[in-house]
C-alpha cells in the first residue's frame, strides 16, 4: 500500500505541474493580449497531455559528439529526484509518514537537480549547454547556502527538522511585524531563485528562443528536464508553506502552497531578467550575510 500510495502522489505531482504549465501560458496570454496556447478539449484542459503526447513521441536525437546513454539516463534521474524528495514529506497526516529529517533531505534531492543537469548536459558534448549548466550550478550552490539558512530560525523555533504534518505543532508566527515576515519576504525572493523562476531563469532561459543547458535536447530527455524542474519548484512551495504557514495537509496549507505556486508564476510577467554577475553579486554581499545572521539569531533566541 506504501508504495501505491506514493506512486499516486508522484502521478499527482506530475499532473498538477503539467496543468500548472497550461495555467502560466492562459495566465501570460491574457497579460499579453494573446490568443495563448492551442486548446485541446473542453475549457483546453486536454492540452497538456497533447504537448506531452508530443513530445514523447518525437524521434530520438543521438549526439555526435556526447556519450549517448547518459545523455538519455540523466533526463530519467533528475525526474526522480523531486520525486524522491516528495516521498520524504510526511503525508496522510502522520508524523511518521515522512522522515525525521525532511526538510533537510527534500532540499538535498533538490539541489542533485544541478548536478543531473550539469551531468546531461557533459554528455550532450555541446560547449553551450555545459556553460549554462555550469552557470545554473553556481546559481544554485548560492541560493541554497542562503535558503537553508533562512528555513534555520523556524527549524529551531519548532524543534524539529521534520516538516510539520497535520497532527505537528503550529507554525512559526507570521503575522505582521512578527520577527518571522521579513524573514518570509526574503525566502520569497530566494523561492524564485530556487526554482530558476524569472528574473532568475538564467540557466535555463526557458522565455529565450534557445534554451541554455537543454539546449541539445528534445522528446523524452527535454520533457523529462522540464517536468523535474517544475516539480522541484512545487516542492519548496510546499516546503516553505509547511514551515512557515500550516502544517502539511491542512486546508491552508493547500491554499498558502497555490498562493506561493502563483507567486513563481506571475512574477514572469513584469519583472525583467537579471544579469548572471549582478545575481551573484546580490546572493554572496546581501543575501547570504543576511540569511546568516537570521540563522546566528534564531540560534540565540531558541538554541537551549
């Protein structure tokens, strides 16, 4: 039964992306004044499963250059890492249906992500799509140093590096001029930068005409890279809701991980992309000292 239940919930999760994916492009036409995507089906909601059924059907491409079994296998292995992290969260409203150490390793299995695609993107052998996964790799080595520690002070307020289920104790305090809502704000920005959401989108470029470390791909491994990169940035939505917010599986908590899934979509519309260096810059001068002095003062306040 375990193991259905968590298949169901990865079925779940991946179509909740893919109908995600059909709300961002209805929500950017509307903002466009655009027709926006294709509509199959009622209401266009068949149309995700054309666009997958489209893409899994397209011939496989063989690089001439790069090794071709890893470069169909890491498509395969980054899908199932956001998976895998889904499957520490302790679901069915019971602490013991997810690991005592949740947070931690849902963010572990995250960050593997960079290191599958700078994998697949090594064995596609193209110089251009190593650069932006080197590039994406260095992004994200920064903005998980500062992500982590910004989850720190509510990890120790709650004693417990578990995300909180249902039947957990409440939330750190995020109520107005709390000490948790500026702190808030700024996992806020971090999130986009988790899930290489514009302005942060530098290593995938998925709004340019070529994209960077996918660049070499197509059908299944390009479909495969897409889905897990949306599925990560479901899953610290739901991470950073649970911690902060509502225990997971409450009612809210459905409602504050749609706000903070809405929140990574809408900021494409108006914000425009930031510069590599300027990036860099911001997380290593303003983002990491501040997230580390949060962690250095949630240790005074509740370390006993």
């Amino acid at each position: 039964m375990t193991l259905v239940a968590d298949a169901s919930r990865s079925l779940l999760l991946l179509g909740t992306v893919a109908f995600f994916v059909l709300w961002e492009r209805r929500l950017m036409g509307a903002a466009q004044g655009r027709m926006g995507p294709s509509r199959a089906g009622r209401w266009g909601l068949l149309q995700p499963l054309a666009d997958g059924a489209k893409l899994l059907s397209k011939g496989r491409i063989r690089p001439a250059r790069g090794e071709a079994d890893a470069f169909f296998a890491w498509a395969c292995v980054a899908l199932s890492l956001p998976l895998l992290g889904w499957s520490f969260l302790p679901w069915a409203g019971r602490e013991e249906g997810g690991s005592a150490a949740s947070v931690l390793l849902s963010s572990a299995a995250a960050t593997l992500m960079l290191w599958a695609a700078a994998s697949g993107a090594r064995a596609a052998g193209s110089g251009y799509a190593l650069l932006g996964a080197v590039r994406g790799a260095v992004q994200g080595l920064s903005v998980e140093l500062a992500w982590m520690l910004s989850l720190v002070p509510a990890l120790l307020a709650r004693e417990s590096l578990a995300v909180p289920c249902a039947a957990g104790s409440d939330p750190a305090s995020m109520s107005p001029g709390s000490w948790g809502f500026p702190l808030l704000g700024a996992l806020g920005a971090l999130l986009l930068a988790e899930g290489h959401r514009p302005p942060f989108d530098l290593m995938e470029g998925e709004s340019e005409l070529v994209s960077g470390h996918s660049v070499e791909h197509a059908g299944f491994p390009f479909a495969g890279a897409f889905l897990a990169e949306q599925a990560a940035g479901w899953m610290a939505c739901a991470v950073l809701a649970a911690v902060w917010v509502s225990p997971l599986g409450d009612p809210s908590w459905f409602f504050a991980t749609g706000t903070a899934a809405f929140f990574l979509l809408a900021s494409r519309l108006p914000l425009p992309r930031a510069r590599a260096d300027l990036l860099a810059d911001r997380l290593w001068k303003a983002a990491f000292p501040a997230a580390l002095g949060a962690a250095c003062a949630g240790f005074g306040a509740f370390a006993r």
